[in-house]
C-alpha cells in the first residue's frame, strides 16, 4: 500500500468517526428524551379509552397534545405478541448499523440522521 491510499484509508476511518460520532451522540439524545417522555405521561396522565380524545386527560403544549394511549399490537391491535416486536426491533437497529456504513463519507447530517433512526429504534426495545 502506498502514501496515497494509507492517506485514503485514515481519511475514510476519520470520517467514519465523525459520522458514529454523530450518530451515537443524536442516538443518546433521542433515546433520553423518548424515554424521559413516556416517564412523564406515565406517570402524569390517565390512559385513553374513550374514541373521543377531548375528553381525555391531556397535556397541553400549544398546539400539540400528549395524550395516554395503548394497545396490545401496532395499529388496531395487529400483530399481538412482544416477541415479534422485539425481533423487528433488533432487525432495525442492525440495517440502520449496516446502513451507517455505507453512509461513512457523507458529513454530519448523515450522522444526524442515523443518530434519530437508531434512537427510535433502541427506545422501541425498552
């Protein structure tokens, strides 16, 4: 291997670090704030199950409401089990890893961007 490919290589592995960087760090901010979220209306407001949501126990912000709400499955109840969901999770959070990889000189907005897909994805598991 010559000077100008060991110069490509420790560019390509500083790049890389620069976007896991990124990554890790959006990821952990994601992951903290969902987590600290679902604390909150846990532990501040009673569930919904009423199809009529004004009358439900909410938290104002602006616009925005957060409402308690649950099911047993994704949509309308489908797919009922935990172990599905926790396989699929997983499955994410690898594709998202190996997609990162591909992404390895693409900046710090593709570090953003893996770091929010990979945050949702571990907060899915807890």
């Amino acid at each position: 291997m010559d000077h100008s490919q060991t110069g490509l290589v420790r560019v390509r592995c500083a790049s890389m670090r620069l976007l896991l960087g990124w990554a890790a760090g959006t990821a952990l901010l994601v992951l903290a704030l969902d987590q600290s979220l679902k604390t909150f209306v846990r532990t501040h407001l009673l569930p919904c199950s009423v199809p009529t949501v004004v009358v439900c126990d909410r938290a104002e912000l602006g616009s925005l409401w957060l409402l308690r709400a649950s099911n047993a499955g994704s949509a309308m109840g489908l797919g009922q089990g935990w172990w599905v969901w926790v396989l699929l999770a997983c499955s994410g959070v690898l594709l998202i890893l190996l997609y990162a990889r591909w992404l390895n000189d693409r900046g710090w907005l593709a570090g953003l961007a893996i770091g929010l897909q990979l945050g949702g994805a571990l907060s899915n598991l807890l």
